[in-house]
C-alpha cells in the first residue's frame, strides 16, 4: 500500500506497470485520472471517495485540480515488486514532476 499526493495544479508523470494491479482510493482533493489500455482511453474525474482499478499494463496519470492537493491510497497486486516495476510512458498531459 501506499500514498500519493499532488500538490494543486500538478500533474504527474506516465507510467505503467510490468506485473502488478493496482487499486486506488482517493482520500481528498478534487483532479483527474487518464487511464488507457489498448484501445481503450478514458479520464475519470476523481475527488474523496473515488475507487478506481489500474490493470497490469495500463499507462495512466493523474492531475490535482483546484486548490487542494489531491491525495489516495493505493494498493497493489500482487505486492510491488521492487523498483524496475513501473516505466515511463507517453500520456494525455505534460507532466509537471518527475515522480508519481
């Protein structure tokens, strides 16, 4: 398990993962999440008590919209492997940090 945070107006960099699902559960904030696996695209809006899934494979990102950091837990499975797991991918935005 771990926890994300964003600061308002920031959006994250693009990544997948190798070998692990992931469930998010958004905690505070209001933002957005680009998902994409295959063919299939969408962007979630997201705010406290939004649960998502992330599949094996999925490039996402997330963005903090307003003028809170947007924040949520998130689970893997199986348990992160160690730190090759994720890789960097092209996504919907610019991202504005290097980390996720």
């Amino acid at each position: 398990m771990a926890h994300f945070e964003l600061a308002p107006g920031q959006v994250s960099r693009v990544v997948a993962h190798h070998t692990v699902d992931e469930i998010w559960f958004f905690l505070r904030g209001r933002g957005e999440m680009w998902r994409q696996l295959g063919a299939q695209e969408e962007v979630v809006d997201v705010d406290a008590g939004v649960c998502l899934t992330i599949p094996v494979g999925t490039r996402f990102q997330f963005r903090a919209n307003g003028d809170d950091p947007l924040s949520a837990v998130g689970v893997t499975m199986p348990p992160w492997p160690g730190e090759d797991e994720a890789y960097v991918v092209t996504g919907a935005w610019a991202p504005t940090v290097s980390e996720s």
